[in-house]
C-alpha cells in the first residue's frame, strides 16, 4: 500500500471495516495496513468484479475499483499506472488506496523455464492495463489482459480452450 499516511485515519477504518469481509488480496493488504480499528458494519456483500458495499446511517459505501466505487473510471495518469482501490459514500470519493505489485524473486526464471519446456505463459486480471503491461513484462510474459472482470477471465479461458489450449491455473 502506497502513501497510507495521506489517508485520514476514519476514512481508513471505514475502508478496512469493508475489506475485512473479503479474502481478495487488496482487502487483505489494506486491512493488515489499517492503523486504527476497522469500522462495523451490520451487513456487507461483495459484488464480483466490483468489490464490497456496506452501508450505515451515514449512507451507502462502497470499496473497490473506481468504475464500481463510482460510477466512473476516470482517474489520473499517475493513478493509471497504480493498483488502486476507492472507498466511496454515496457515489462520492472519501479515499484512493493505490497499490504496487511486488514481483516475487524468483518469477522470471519460473517464466524462463516455463517458455522453454514450451508451455505458453499469459496473464488475465482485473487490475488496469498498464499495471499488468509493465507486471508481464518484468517476468517475461508476453500475454496479459487487464481489466478484466471475472466474467471476462472465463470467456478468455473458455477461448483459449477453443483453440486447443489446455488451461492450468
């Protein structure tokens, strides 16, 4: 999790109180991140390829990709190229949790390997386009998707069946 100090501590409990009623990987990262204690919510449901929702007496809020949190996609450049995650009331930003990737050590030689026994390698993700470009690229995958929702992801293993393809993953 990048930047978290710039983050008001009640905005991330509110945050972390949604994220503790998924087993997503962002949830887990920014509810071990969360300073304070997370916030309770009397219900919580987790929309796939969106995120969670919550709400209380304040309204209704809502933590995951920015098109969901919402209603718009629409972030900067800078933010583009990051992981990021939207706490949202009411369809208005509170906060944006932004992400990176930590590549594990020994990745790019799983790839090497993998290429050179012949099996072809390929990424398919939720997360934006160019974080998942510059991911493939550091560990030498040459297909990746991004911005897939979970929907997408079955119709790309689906296709690669079509085509022959045995899919492990």
């Amino acid at each position: 999790l990048l930047a978290s100090r710039e983050i008001a501590p009640e905005s991330f409990g509110i945050a972390a109180g949604l994220a503790e009623h998924s087993r997503h990987p962002l949830s887990v990262a920014l509810l071990k991140a969360c300073p304070v204690q997370p916030r309770r919510f009397a219900s919580v449901r987790e929309i796939a390829g969106g995120g969670l929702e919550g709400t209380d007496g304040s309204g209704v809020w809502r933590l995951g990709n920015r098109a969901f949190a919402v209603g718009s996609a629409t972030s900067s450049m800078s933010a583009a190229e990051q992981t990021e995650v939207v706490l949202s009331l009411d369809r208005r930003v509170v906060a944006a949790f932004r992400f990176e990737d930590a590549v594990r050590p020994q990745a790019e030689q799983t790839i090497m390997r993998l290429n050179a026994a012949g099996i072809t390698t390929s990424v398919l993700s939720g997360d934006r386009k160019p974080v998942v470009e510059r991911l493939a690229v550091a560990v030498g995958i040459k297909g990746w998707q991004g911005e897939l929702n979970p929907a997408g992801k079955t119709r790309a293993i689906e296709e690669l069946g079509r085509q022959g393809s045995r899919v492990l993953m």
